[in-house]
C-alpha cells in the first residue's frame, strides 16, 4: 500500500510540475476550462512528457430569454 502512495504523489507532483511549466499557475483561472485543463494536467502525470496535452471546453448553458 505505501508504495502505490508513494507513487501516486510522485505521478501526481510530475503533473503539477508540467502544469507549472505550461504557465497554468501564472494567473487566476478565468473560466471552468481553465481550471478543467489545469486539474487534467496534473492527473495526467508523466503522460504529458509523452505527448499527451489534455484540453477540457466547458459549455455552459446560457439563460433563455
């Protein structure tokens, strides 16, 4: 069991590092997207290294009129 925590908070510090170095941190999230591809970064661990840049659109319904 310590060895999955243990590798789970190296693969998740390994994704804040690529969210870092992308400039996600550099301001506040202005929108749900923002935040979305932010959190999927970090989830996404090393898989960033490999290629993978994950992206999230947020749509969110607008009033009617």
């Amino acid at each position: 069991m310590r060895i999955g925590a243990v590798v789970i908070v190296i693969w998740l510090i390994i994704g804040a590092l690529a969210a870092g170095q992308r400039g996600y941190f550099a301001n506040d999230p202005e929108n749900c997207a923002e935040i979305s591809t932010t959190a999927v970064t970090i989830v996404a661990g090393p898989l960033n290294y490999v290629g993978l840049n994950p992206k999230v659109d947020c749509d969110v319904p607008q009033p009617s009129e």
